[in-house]
C-alpha cells in the first residue's frame, strides 16, 4: 500500500513537472496567442490598426515588444510608435487570476498629432484648434482603454519608465516638437 502511494504521488509529480516545462519552453507563444487575440478585440472596437514586429518572453514575468505601431484606421490625426517596450507581469496575480503589470519600460516612444486636410480649411483658426483639442481628448481616452483592455484587473503599474519621448503636434504647415 505504502509502494502504491509513493508511485501515484511520483507519479502526479513527474507529471506537474513535464506539464510546467511544456508551459515555460511555450510561454513565447502562448503570450503571442493571447495579446493577438486582445489586439483583434482592439482593433474591431476602436478602429486602430496595431502591428508589432516581434514578441518575446525572457524569464518567467518579462515580456519585450519590438516596433510596435497603432495608427487609427480611419482618423489618421494621430500615430503612436514604440522601438522597444518592456512589461513586468507581477506572478502572484497570475497565480491568483488575475492580470497585474509591475513595470513599463518604453524605448523610442513617439506620438504624431496632425490635423488633416479638411480641418485646415476651416474659417477660423479657433474652430481648427478646438477641432484638435476635441481629437485629443478622443486619443487620450482610447489610449486609457487600450489599458484598461489590456489589464482589465490593474491600476497602472508601480514603475513606469520613458526614454527617448517623442510629441510632435501640429498641421502639414506647422508643427511643433
């Protein structure tokens, strides 16, 4: 009886063992399955289209995105690029159920705010800035959604860090930097 129990209890250990190597050796993948299925979701809601060239998992909480772009499908007044970013994801809240960012790191962020055409031939230089101004706040609260999408479960993370900040706001005739 004694033998039974040590095997099944070995057993079931092997077993967790094989099941969380699987797990680690295909985390890349997995990550990959679940932020496309979230961008998709973000995609056919708010009309962005978001690409990135390349994901990968280092460790067990870190994952890194390579040029990652989300430019509206149908208002192109702005555009936001990312060279590199980092995300920190806390492992006890995964263990609990829950999604939980620690840390940011973004390398190369860069945000262009243009006016088009059609705001440009506007009477009044009033009427284009409050036209822009409206456009910003619209960005600023489809970014904030993007978030919380993405960690629907969190407030923002603890550390948040920003290199190479780029903001370029203005019409093909001006811009500023």
């Amino acid at each position: 009886m004694k033998k039974k129990l040590i095997y099944i209890v070995g057993s079931l250990l092997l077993a967790i063992s094989a099941i969380s190597i699987y797990i680690y050796t295909c985390r890349t993948s997995i990550a990959e399955s679940y932020l496309s299925e979230k961008l998709i979701e973000i995609e056919n809601k708010y009309d962005f289209d978001i690409k990135y060239d390349n994901l990968e998992v280092l460790g067990i909480n870190s994952v890194f995105l390579n040029n990652l772009k989300i430019i509206p499908k149908k208002e192109k007044f702005f555009s936001l690029f990312i060279n590199k970013a980092e995300v920190q994801i806390d492992l006890i809240s995964l263990l609990k159920d829950k999604f939980y960012i620690r840390t940011i790191r973004m390398d190369g962020l860069t945000i262009k705010i243009e006016q088009g055409d059609a705001e440009n031939n506007s009477n009044s230089p009033q009427d284009s800035s409050f036209c822009l101004i409206s456009k910003l706040q619209k960005f600023t609260k489809r970014v904030s959604t993007l978030t919380k999408i993405l960690t629907p479960e969190s407030d923002l993370p603890n550390d948040i860090l920003l290199t190479e900040v780029n903001i370029s706001i203005g019409n093909k005739k001006h811009k500023t930097l």
